[in-house]
C-alpha cells in the first residue's frame, strides 16, 4: 500500500520579523533528512483556519507563535477542530496559551474564558500577564513522570527557551484539571510550561518555544514527535 506524504497545517500569520516562524522551513527539511520524518506542509492564516472544512485532509495541525494573532477565533477553531477531531496538535508559546483558552470554553463551560493580551478587560481571563517575562528567558522545566512529555523527550527535565510574557492564571488550574487536561510540565516554581490531553492520540501545547531549541538544524523532539504522529495519522487514514 502505498502512503501519501502526510500533510502538516502550519497555523499562524506567518512573518520574518518572527524568528519561530523562520526556523520552520529548517525544521522541516532537518525532520526529511535527519528523520526520514517528510511532511507535506501549509501555512495557513488564522483568519483562513476558522473557515469550514480549513483543516480537512491534514495530519497534523501545528498553532505557532505570534500573538495577537489577526483572527483568535481561527486559532481557537484550529486548537477545537485537532482536539475534537483527534488529528496530532502542537501548540508553541501563543498556541499553549490559546490551547488553554479554547478548553475552557469548549469543555469547562467558561463561556467567557479569554486571553489578558487581546481581551484584559474581561473577568475571566485564563491567560494573564506572567509576574516575570520570559521574552527571551531560558529555564528549566519539570517533566512529570508517566506523561507524554516525558515519553517524547526521555527524561524529567529538560532547559527550554522562551519568547512570552503570558501563562496560565493559577485561579482555573483545578478547573482545566477536573475534566481531563493535564499540567505534565513546570517550571522550577511549579508553574505550568506543558499540557497535554491523554485520552488524545496526541495534544502537546509549551509555553516555550521548541522551535527555538539549538542552532535550527535538528527538529526539537516536541516537533520530531508531532511528524511521527502525523506519519502513524496519515498511515491510519490510508488503511482505512
């Protein structure tokens, strides 16, 4: 039988003044050569993604940086079409956060959940202003043991790069928690920096940037893991 290449949505206005944008087609050709890990990938806007069927035939949906994005609603739709449609999601710094922002409105209930960077007037704001910047701050990050972070990255700690000055607001920790979302990444304070979604085939979201990791030449193991997702997802596809 014989595979297509699987397709990758690359969500996110793209731009060259953003430097996770640039390493992309690095990455990519790095996951080809290095990997044997060949995607076939597509930017598409975030005013593109929330159109209907913006995602259909794709293996793999990818929100990068670069907030505020130009449309939030088309982020949020692509976060809710990888999640409900069980197709391999990474979210990267605003694709966390944004990660954060659609599961508790979708499954929470916060009907209002927003992000304090396009909406800081609103009362319940999810995502807020870090108490320290992490625009261009490395740190270390706590993996929790048994998670699929820890199985991605083969250990329980690891030294990322961050470019952001938003997180998660402690307040609804307990109320992402209760429904399934988990925290499995933090940093040395015990602040989330990682979620995933264990009944999923794969949902992996960090605050940092794992684009960003070493020189541009070698796929972070977070992207290296979303590519062989994508690979199994488009096999799957073709099998049935």
């Amino acid at each position: 039988m014989t595979y297509l290449t699987p397709r990758l949505a690359l969500v996110g206005d793209r731009s060259p003044a953003v430097r996770s944008h640039a390493r992309v087609p690095g990455l990519l050709d790095a996951l080809a050569t290095r990997d044997q890990l060949a995607l076939d990938a597509y930017w598409i806007p975030t005013g593109d993604a929330g159109a209907p069927g913006a995602l259909d035939g794709f293996d793999a949906v990818w929100l990068l940086p670069g907030s505020p994005y130009r449309s939030e609603a088309g982020a949020l739709a692509a976060v809710r079409t990888a999640r409900e449609r069980g197709i391999p999601f990474l979210g990267t710094c605003a694709g966390f956060q944004h990660a954060v922002v659609e599961y508790a409105r979708n499954v929470c209930g916060i009907d209002g959940a927003a992000h304090g960077e396009s909406h800081p007037d609103e009362d319940d704001l999810v995502i807020v202003p870090l108490s320290c910047s992490l625009v261009g701050h490395e740190g270390a990050v706590r993996i929790a043991p048994g998670t699929l972070a820890e199985r991605v990255l083969g250990e329980t700690r690891t030294l990322e790069r961050y470019h952001c000055q938003y997180g998660l607001n402690p307040a609804y920790l307990e109320r992402l928690r209760s429904p399934g979302l988990r925290f499995s990444g933090t940093d040395e304070a015990g602040e989330p920096r990682i979620l995933e979604l264990p009944e999923h085939p794969f949902f992996l979201a960090s605050l940092f940037q794992p684009e960003l990791a070493g020189d541009g030449t070698r796929a972070h193991p977070f992207v290296r893991a979303l590519a062989a997702a994508a690979v199994e997802h488009a096999g799957a596809a073709a099998r049935a």
